[in-house]
C-alpha cells in the first residue's frame, strides 16, 4: 500500500492511475478503523480498480465542546488495517493540507438546509455543512469515481449524495450496510468511549429501534412509535436526542404510502452521544 | 465545435478526451462574446488540446433589482464565435442541468469572505457566493486542468484561485488581460447598455485610473488619489460605489512596500454599472 501525506504526493499517484484508465474508488474515514470502515474498503475493492482511503479527523465538523481532542487516533494500526485490505492508497493529510486558509480566509461549502438542519443538524449546529467541506476537498483532490459511505451516518450518507448531485460530481455514491457487534450495537469508533455498564445500556439502542420498525409493519401510528421509543431508550439511562420516523429518501415527515422509512435516533449514553437508525424495509 | 447541454452529453466527450490523455482547458463565460472572451479561448487554445467554453448567465450572482433579466442573450452569434476561435465544445446548460435543486434544497458555496465582502461584495452582497457556487460546479462537471479569467474581473480573479486553492481543485487559474475598446473602455457586455453620451463619459473610467496609476508612481498618497480620483469621476458625471487601491495580491489596504498595488473602481454611468482596475507594475 503506498501512502501519500501531500496534494502533490496524492497527485502524483492518481494521476498515473487515471493516464492507465482505472476506475477510482475514495473511502472517507477519520481513522481509529473498526470492521465497519472495512467493510467500505472491501465495498470500493469491489467497485474500482485502485481504492483510497482517507484517514483525516476533520475539525470543522465538530461543534464546541464535542470531542475533536479526545477522538481515538491510531493511525500505525489504521495503516496495518488497510494495507492488509488491500487498499491501495491511504491518503492521510494534515491540517494544513486540508485546509491551507484558515478563518475569513477560507472557501466553505453549505449543506441543502432542508436535510442538514434536522435530526443530526438540530443538535450538531453547523456539522453537514463541515461534512460537505471536508468531503467536496476530498472529491477534489482525488477524483473518485466512486466514493463509499456507510449507513450508520444516515442522514450523512443524503447529505453527501445531495453534494454530489446538486455539485455536479462526476461520482457515484456507494452506500454499505451497517456492520453491527454480535449484539446489534452498531460499530462506531465512539463505543470505545463507553464503560461496561454504558456498554450493555448501548446495546439496547438497536432492540429499540428493532421494535419500532416492528410496530410501524403492524400499525402503530408513527408518533406513538417515537415516543414509546423515547420512553424505552430514557428508563434504559440513556438522554435521547430524538428518535424520528422519516422518508428514506429525504428524511421529509411521513405522509403515508412511503415505500420505505428510516427510523433514526441518536442519545447519549453516559457522556457518549450513539446514533443508529433502520430500515422499514 | 461540438455542443453539449446535458451533463450526461458533457461527460460523455470529456472523458473520452481524458482517457485520449488530453489536457482540457475551461473557459466560463456568460455569453454576449466579444473580444475580451475570444482572448480568454485563444488563451485557453494555447495552454490546452481541448477548450470548453461554458454559456450560462448564472442566477446566483445577480442581486435583487440587478440585470439578470435583461442581460444580454445571443447564443447563436456566441457559437459561431466560438467555433471560427477553434473551441472544441460549447456547454450550455440550461437552469435545472446546473441548479438541480431549489432554495432549502440547495448546496451553496460560500467564498473567503475576507476576499468577498470588500469592494464589488460590498455594493454586491451575495454576489461572490454565487460566482463561487456557480464556478465550483463548472470546475466539478468539466474537471478542466485549466480554467481561464479575465483580469477584467480582478476581485473575481482573486475569489476565484482562492476557490481552487483552499477546495483543493488540481487545475491552474489563468488569468488573461483586460481586452479595451479604442479609447480604452474595458471591454464588457454591459457597455452596450450605454447611450452615446453615457459612453463618452464612460471613456474616462479607465482614464482615471491611468492618472490614478501615475500620481502613486509620483508618490502621492493612496487616500488622496482615491478621493480625487471619486472626484474627477463624479465630475464627469458618475455616481461612484468606489475607488480602492489595493494590494494586488489579497486586496488588503497597501501597508507600504508592496511591489503590486492594483487600483479597482466601480460606478454607475446611467444605469450601466462599469468596473474596471489596473496594475500599478
């Protein structure tokens, strides 16, 4: 696996990929990889000749007192991780490359509002528009054909296909199921942060959601679903966020007759803020 | 020359040039050519094997009460331009090929707002955040390794390699000279807006900024040439939204030992909005 830490260096390489007509695969991480990231890198060997993974803990996407220091850095192990999933690029920047201007100085990209200022953007203020920044840098300085994204980050995954589309990206957006521990908690670098009792409250999160898309099939009005749900995850310990019943494909408020909707909630566990959602298809 | 309107048609010819290995030129424009736009194709003609020239009079730079609406349209004269200047392919696309999305719906880029809100962002608010979002999707649909500007549009200029810059595009900005009328008027396709009597006063424009020029070469002071250089505009009968003398790199106020100033005026002949700048090298 060759690694680049510059444009240049990133330039060099791909370039000479694309002179040789290979299709190009891009997987956006911030590093501390976990089975779930994987499962994106084996998703993009499948759908391109040469794969990228990024590993960049971006800072505009996280608001004050979220936790940008603390969030796990590992990159030795990360690198190990990749190479032995035969990625064949990790393209790991640092701030400077990034973002070379800083303050007024800088060019930044908004999200649609009307999907980045529900759910996630209700309580991250400003975090899919430090998503889309981040992400639009990465589609410029590699040029994917392909980029892969997971769907724990639901809302993330709409966020950045509406970029690419509404952007005129030359791209198509790859999206991968959730990888999930033997319990159904979903794979996040954030379970780390939990202790054993946060930990077997967490595992809770997912049966929660379960139920709900089970009470949706059999009928149960959709806000009575969200706030049993709510009741559930609040005298499991957790704080809860929200738990919201949406359109799949726009997380727009049910009208009925939708083929498919996403139940999504996110809740703090402990001090650590866990997000998961579910298909009802 | 081909034409392209759809994304799809645009994509089509312009990957087959990058898989032929050729380097592609961009050249934006909102249509209305003149002469200053044929030296940006011959520019772009002489760094590139492919030109493309866009035509699309961009709704999100205009303000409210500017002359989206009346700006001048003549597509058929422009593409015969175009092809007799040897551009290889016009891409004109219409609204929803480059805004898919509407309003809420919408991803926007917001340019360096300390290059921005100075100057033409001033009387313009908004308007740099349009050029950008329109620009950035020019850059993503063509994916140009090079794409030329007029110095014409010196603030654009600047906002404009910012964008590529700190968004990570692997292209090269070309900046191309002023193209002038006889009597110096800088070419625009506003000028036909201009009565014969609006336009003999418009002539004095450039005039001002050449004394203007020569006074800082003289050594007088940069806040005196400005305030006689307002005055010998207003006198001419002008209404004046500003002349600035600036340091040529980043638009900041000259602190002294600069080796470029540029000096930049806007104002209002008529009803005609002209601009125009000069270097002080």
């Amino acid at each position: 696996m060759q690694r680049a830490d510059s444009r240049d260096s990133l330039w060099g390489i791909v370039r000479e990929w694309r002179r040789q007509g290979h299709i190009i695969a891009l997987v956006p991480t911030m590093g501390n990889l976990h089975a779930g990231h994987l499962a994106l890198v084996k998703a993009a060997r499948a759908s391109a000749d040469r794969v990228v993974t990024s590993i960049y803990v971006n800072p505009t996407q996280f608001g004050q007192g979220e936790d940008f220091g603390r969030y796990p850095r590992t990159l030795e192990q990360d690198l190990r991780k990749l190479d032995a999933e035969g990625c064949d690029l990790a393209f790991v920047p640092d701030e400077a490359t990034m973002y070379p201007f800083e303050g007024d100085e800088a060019v930044r990209v908004r999200a649609a509002p009307a999907l980045a200022s529900v759910l996630e953007g209700e309580h991250r203020p400003g975090h899919f528009d430090g998503v889309v920044t981040v992400v639009a840098r990465l589609f410029n300085l590699v040029g994917p054909d392909v980029a892969v994204f997971g769907e724990k980050d639901y809302q993330q995954l709409l966020v950045i296909r509406r970029l690419a589309e509404d952007m005129g990206y030359p791209l198509r957006i790859l999206p991968v199921p959730t990888v999930r521990e033997s319990g159904g908690l979903a794979m996040s670098s954030r379970n780390q942060y939990l202790g054993d009792e946060d930990r077997s409250a967490a595992l809770q999160l997912n049966g929660v959601l379960r139920e709900a898309v089970e009470r949706l099939a059999s009928g149960v009005g959709r806000e009575r679903v969200e706030r049993d749900a709510v009741a559930r995850l609040e005298s499991a310990g957790f704080k809860v966020d929200y738990v919201a019943v949406r359109r799949a494909e726009n997380l727009a408020i049910p009208g009925g007759g939708e083929s498919e909707l996403r139940v999504l909630a996110a809740a703090r566990c402990g001090n650590t803020r866990l997000i998961d959602n579910l298909s009802t298809k």
